[in-house]
C-alpha cells in the first residue's frame, strides 16, 4: 500500500504539500481540481499543472478524488450523453497523464451527511458527528445553512453552496430516481467509461454513501456488500472497483468491515481507513483513528486489507480538530498526520509479525 492524504490544492486548503512531505511514510497526495463543477471537463494543462506543483514537492500524485458525477448522469436525464463524455474526456487527459486511480460517488443531492462538525470529545477535540434523531426533525434546506455556518469559512465537498441553492429544485428532479433507477443509471455511466479506463488502465474507485442508509427519503445504493457485489457482477471489469472507506461503511454496524475487505479482494483499489465512536443507534461521532478511541479494531481492518495484498493507496480519513488548528472541518493537518502515523505503524507490525510467523 502507499500511504497518502487528500488534499484540496493550494487555493482551498489550509494544509500545505511542504507540510505533507513532512508527515514520515506520506508519499502521495490524492487530489482534485476542487474548483471545477460536476460535469466540467477537466483540460489536460489544468491536470499537468496540478500533478507538476504536487511532484516539485516530493510527492506523487497517487489518485484522484474525485471527478464528481453531473447529476443529470445519476438521474438518467435526456442530455446525461454529454456528460459522460466529458467525463471520458476528463479520464482521457487523467491517462495522458498517467493517472490510474479515479475516486466518485453516485449518492443522490447530498454527498456525505453530518448533523454536527464541532461536536466536542471528552478529551475537548471537536468532531464530526451525525444524529439520525438531528436528520428526521430537520429540513435538508434548514441543515445546509447550519452546516455551512459550522464550516470555519470553508467549502466543504458535496456542499458547494451554488449546488445547495437549487436544493429543492435538486430534490424535484430525483423524485423518480429509486433504487432500480440509480442501479440503471450507474450501470449506463460505468459501461460508457470502461473502454476508456481499459485503454488507460484507470481503476475507478466508487465511494460508499455516508451514512450507508437513505437520508431525506433519497435512494441510496452503494452500502453494503450485496450491493457492491450486484454493481461489480453488472459491470464485470475490474477497473470497476471500490473505495473501501471504514468510516463510511461502518456508520452501519451491521457491515462486517474485515468481512468486507476480504470479499473485496482484487476490487479495492483505494482505501480510507478511519475510526467511529457509535454512541447508541442512529448517533455516532468521528473519532481519532486508534481503535481504543472508537468502536472499530483497526488491527483487523488494516489486517484484511494486507491478506488480500492491497496495494493501492491509502488516506487517513477524517481528524479530529485538536491543537487549535483552524481547517475545513475533517481536513485538518494535526489528527490525520497522527492517523498516518498510527496506521503505518499497524501495518509495518503486521508485514513484520507475518514474516516472522512464516520463518518459523
Ligand atoms: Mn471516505
């Protein structure tokens, strides 16, 4: 595996490559040209440009993350054909730079749901948290506003507020989409993009939904494994692959995470690994990434993905905020360096015991 960090670019994030870099065992970053809107094509200059700035700081550029899906793509409207081929075009540019990994979701309005961003920890660090009790006695207009006045001035991904603006248009126009439709329509995009990710050898890397159930009554597909199996068996290429995110899947404790990892085996192409504390159900917080610190075992999770020999890159997902620092909220630099730094210690005494194991 590479270990590696998201990362917004230099005109939205607060995290510098140069402090990257310095995080011991971080060789990459995965990135996005955030300043695009779904749908855009991205020009092989803006792509060449990004991965030149992120090389002259000693890092690799080890993925993208993500080139969001037009929503026109996820509903099945009349004109989705030109957006796919934009985003063929975008994935042709990402080859011609000698991009292999493309990270996306297909979850409908919202990206990823959270009713708080500053709850505080015992140990005083704010975090991420989500309150399904938060979610059914809220309008999702009502929630935009509290979210993006919780967000410390930053755009947060998925929340974009040109994009929350037309909410309740975005709610109309998916009233039609269920389950089926979404299966349908993802099916459609994916066999439109596989000859170009064949040709290029770009693994595409769906992200789950968070949390992994239906908010706001939309519909909601990639949250377990049967789903993940239907979606691989519908489009048979192994450049259909997955994002594992612990994070994500386990908002639902139903979903065996080790379990999952290895009926995963050769699909995973990325990795985010993070810890939860599940309070009582329908409530959860973020949480450092120890596994004394949430409800997850991180030895089991990072041990999966090595007895299925991943070899992709890997992120630390979400920190906490802790030591004052001030950063898009899930994004700063403090709690997901020691992420890092924890789960390339998990995984060097893992490669270390197996090999000792093996000589005996
Ligand atoms: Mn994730």
């Amino acid at each position: 595996m590479e270990m590696t960090l998201r990362w917004y670019g230099s005109k939205s994030d607060s995290v510098t490559l140069k402090q990257i870099r310095q995080i011991p065992g971080v060789t990459g970053v995965i990135t996005t040209l955030y300043e695009t809107a779904p749908g855009d094509l991205w020009s092989r200059e803006e792509i060449h440009a990004r991965k030149a700035e992120v090389n002259a700081a000693g890092l690799n550029l080890s993925g993208i993350e993500s080139v969001n899906i037009h929503d026109s793509i996820k509903i099945g409207s009349p004109d989705r054909d030109k957006y796919i081929d934009n985003y063929i075009k975008t994935l042709e540019h990402l080859g011609e730079e000698d991009i292999h990994l493309v990270c996306y979701n297909f979850m409908p309005v919202f990206d990823w749901t959270r009713t708080e961003l500053a709850r505080v920890r015992p140990d005083g660090s704010t975090v991420l948290a989500y309150s399904q009790k938060a979610v059914d006695s809220i309008d999702p207009v009502k929630m935009f506003d509290s979210i993006s006045s919780d967000s410390n001035g930053f755009v947060l991904p998925g929340w974009e507020p040109e994009r929350m603006a037309k909410i309740k248009e975005l709610f109309e126009m998916y009233k039609d989409v269920d389950e089926e439709t979404l299966f349908a329509n993802l099916k459609y995009f994916l066999e439109a993009i596989m000859p170009v990710c064949d040709k290029y050898d770009i693994n595409m890397a769906i992200h789950p939904d968070d949390p992994a159930w239906s908010v706001f009554g939309l519909p909601r597909i990639i949250i377990n494994l049967p789903n993940l199996q239907r979606m691989m068996k519908m489009v048979d290429n192994r450049h259909n692959g997955v994002t594992f995110c612990s994070g994500s899947y386990g908002t639902n404790p139903d979903n065996d995470l080790p379990g999952m990892i290895r009926a995963l085996e050769g699909r995973i192409h990325f990795a985010h690994v993070r810890n939860l504390q599940h309070n009582f159900p329908g409530d959860f917080e973020e949480s450092a990434h120890l596994s004394s610190d949430g409800s997850f075992d991180m030895y089991e999770i990072m041990k999966a993905l090595y007895d299925i020999h991943f070899t992709g890159p890997i992120r630390p997902d979400h920190g906490r905020m802790i030591w004052d620092e001030v950063a898009m909220p899930g994004y700063g630099l403090y709690d997901r360096a020691l992420g890092a730094t924890y789960l390339n210690g998990l995984w060097e005494a893992i490669v270390k015991g197996e090999k000792c194991h093996a000589a005996k």
